[in-house]
C-alpha cells in the first residue's frame, strides 16, 4: 500500500502544477481548440463525428474518434450541455489519473529514492508539461496504455483481457501509443529481454491493434489510409536538428547525456545506453516527436544507473535542480513571452481578434490566416477557414494556397476560394497588405477585407 499512497501523493502534487500552468498561461491553446470544438460539435449532435463544417471550408472528419465521444459522454453525464463548462475539471481529472498511473509503473524499483527520481523525471517532460495543460486528448489516452501496462503481467484472465481492451481505447485515442507501448515494456522490465514478457506484450498489442479497427476502419473506408498534406512543413517526420534537441528538451539534456555516459560503461544497461542516445539522433535527424521515447527511456534508466547514490543529499539536490529548473523555466520558454501566440497558448492578443470576427462579422464569412492560428480561428471565431493545421487527410491545394499567402501577404494566393477575410500575424516577421481594407489591427494581428 505504501506504493498507492505515494503514487495519490504524486497525482495530487502534478495536478496542481498542471492548474496552476492553466491558470498562469490561460485555458485555450492554438492546437487544443480543434479538440474542445469538435468535442462539443459531438456532444451537440450526439453521435460520432463524420463531417466537419470549418475545417479547410468543411471536410470529413478523419481525426480518430475515441476521445472526442468519452469527453462528450462524460459531459451529458454530468449534465452538462457545454463542454466548455467541465472542460478544465475534466482534464484536471484525467492528468490525476494520468500521474498516478504513470508514478505506479516505477513500483518495482527498490527505493523510494529512485522511484521519486523516474516519476519526477518523466513528468518534466515538455510534451506532458506543455501538451497535458490544455490538450486533455494525449493525457487520455496515454493514461489507458498506463493502465493497460499495469495489467500486462498480472495472471488473471480478467485482468489480461482488460489489459488488452484498455491498450486498444488508447490506440483509438491516439495511434502514438502503438509505438510508445513497446518502449514502456522494455523500459519497465529494466532495460532486460525476457522473451516472455515480449510474448505477453506483443500478443496484447497486436489484439489491441485489430480492436481498434473498429474505430479506425470506417474512417479508412471512407477517406483511405492516412496521408499528410505537407509532410516537410508538419507531421511526424519533420525534424529541427539538435538546435530543436535543446529547445525541446533544456535543461534535460546534460541528464541525458551523463544517464547515457555512465550506463554505457555498466554491462546490464549498454544496449538501453546505446538505444538513448540513437533515439537523440532520430530526434534530431529525423522526427522531433521522438521526444517522448527519449524521456521514457531516461526517466527509467536515470533511477537505475544511479541507483543507491541517489540517497546522497547531494545528488539528489543536483538532480532536483535539473528537474525543477525544467518545471519551473520550460513553462515560461514556451509560453512566448516576447512572440504572442507562438508556442501553443493563446494570449489575448492572439484571441481577441478571433472574438473580433465571431461578434462584428457575417456567419459566411471565409476566412485565410496563418495555419497554424486556424484552430483558434475556428473555435472562437467561428468561421469557414481556408486550411488550419491538422494536415492529414486535408487537400493540398487550400493548405499551399493559404500557406502562400500567409508566409508572402499576396491575396493573389486565394483566387477561387471565395475568401472574404484575409488574417495576417507578425510573428518572425511584420505582415502587412497595404492595398487592402483593414478592419482590425491590435498590433501583432491585422485583419483585412477582401474585395
């Protein structure tokens, strides 16, 4: 029991670094408004999702449907007819789940010093820091794979059942998760194969795989298999090079690199050594959304390499100051204090031109703007956008036709779409149409009518 206790202690110390994030930085970011849209498009329609009205002037919708209808349930359960009313409760709920759930699959560690250190570590993370403040579908789902690894192991059909039909709602959730579960797998059995572990793991993974099909199916009938509009621009394999490593990962990176230095050189933990610092390379190289992996991967063996020398005071400080400067400073490089709106939550000035256009504009208006803001547009403002950000599926020819227009401020890029609002932004750089009708300007964003 002293295990469960801890793990509620920690649940209760991450959820309110988590609220306090939401309260410093606001509710709304730039990606998550898709995901409170469309939860309340469901939750109004009461059914799952199969069109959607604004994105890219309306199109199918192909996102995976799994969270949109839990969030929506949940909502009518609580009598709730806005989602935007339980939204943060919910969330704030669903990281506790998620913490505790993630602090018990250190269990099996020896002390209590190296199970504080993994969890603590792991929850420093930037994609759980930043993500999990507003963005409640990755917390979901990775909280039913953390469940599901509880149960990998234990022996009661029941439970080896449930293992399997958690792993598949988080595969419906978010289809990351089928390439994170193995990876917690290794990492939970100390970085050592035991083939039968891996038979147990891969037996439940690939059930997990065929049930969500069920969910996965109707959507490739309907639209086909997956694609990515402009995969060099967004997606998963887009890289930033080891400028993007430091970025992303801060003050992580000498832990990593003394984890990897001082687990190369013990026997039992040479190949996860080898497989950390290759997964920093594939992050640079190839795809920065291998960030997760590298963190789950240092947040195991971090604990084990270091062990019993984590009970030295000093130490322990040490890695503390690591791990708070992380919790403490990631928040605050991300937020973009002196660039709007540019990493994930939207201030005032990035959402008040957005209330501009759903309180002072027509219900037909049409609307071009940076991509990346098109979420926001489409939640709080309410209106058609030309293309926003969430790439797959989406026609490339609205996508490079606002991109362009976007990146040049050339409304020549828009001929034929009927676009009745063109929305520029200075971030990186000043926008401006200086032949155009302004509407509205606060400074860092300018809002033009066409025609």
């Amino acid at each position: 029991m002293e295990v469960e206790k801890e793990a509620i202690a920690f649940g209760v110390i991450f959820t309110i670094v988590i609220a306090i994030l939401v309260v410093q930085f606001g509710p709304v970011d730039w990606w998550g408004a898709y995901y409170y849209r469309n939860v309340q498009n469901a939750l109004e329609e009461g059914n799952t999702l199969f069109y959607d009205n604004l994105s890219y002037l309306g199109r199918n919708f192909t996102y995976p449907p799994v969270f949109f209808q839990i969030a929506s349930e949940i909502s009518l359960l609580l009598g709730a007819a806005n989602y935007e009313s339980i939204r943060l409760p919910f969330h704030l709920f669903v990281v506790f789940i998620y913490s505790v759930s993630m602090y018990l699959l250190f269990r099996n560690f020896k002390t209590w010093q190296e199970r504080v250190a993994g969890a603590s570590l792991f929850a420093t993370h930037a994609f759980v820091m930043i993500f999990s403040s507003t963005v409640t579908l990755h917390v979901l789902a990775y909280t039913f794979m953390n469940v599901s690894l509880l149960l990998l192991e234990r022996n009661e059909t029941v439970l080896k059942v449930l293992s399997v039909i958690f792993l598949s709602i988080a595969l419906s959730s978010h289809p990351t998760s089928i390439i994170l579960f193995p990876v917690y797998v290794y990492a939970i059995g100390r970085f050592r194969i035991d083939w039968g572990r891996v038979k147990n793991a891969a037996i439940t993974l690939i059930t997990a795989s065929f049930l969500s099909l069920i969910f996965y199916l109707p959507i490739f009938i309907m639209n086909g298999f997956p694609y990515e509009t402009a995969p060099n621009l967004w997606g998963y394999f887009v890289s930033y090079g080891f400028v993007g490593i430091l970025y992303d990962m801060q003050f992580l990176v000498p832990l990593i690199l003394l984890t990897s230095l001082f687990a190369v050189i013990r026997k039992p933990f040479q190949v996860a050594a080898l497989l950390l610092l290759l997964a920093v390379l594939v992050n640079a190289l190839i795809a920065y959304r291998v960030n997760l992996i590298i963190t789950i991967m240092l947040s195991f063996l971090f604990p084990l390499v270091f062990g019993e020398k984590l009970k030295d005071a000093l130490v322990l400080t040490a890695f503390f100051v690591f791990i708070l400067a992380n919790m403490l400073f990631m928040p605050v490089l991300f937020s973009g204090t002196t660039r709007w709106c540019r990493w994930v939550y939207a201030d005032d000035m990035c959402t008040k031109p957005m209330q501009f256009i759903d309180g002072f504009t027509s219900t037909s208006e049409r609307v071009a703007i940076n991509p990346e803001y098109g979420h926001i547009e489409t939640y709080v403002g309410k209106r058609k956008v030309l293309a926003d950000l969430y790439v797959e599926y989406a026609p490339s020819d609205k996508f490079y036709a606002e991109y362009n227009f976007y990146e040049k401020s050339d409304p020549d890029y828009l001929k034929g779409y009927n676009i009745t609002l063109l929305v520029l932004d200075d971030t990186d750089q000043p926008r401006d149409i200086e032949s155009a009708d302004r509407i509205y300007d606060n400074g860092f964003v300018h809002m033009y009518r066409e025609g």
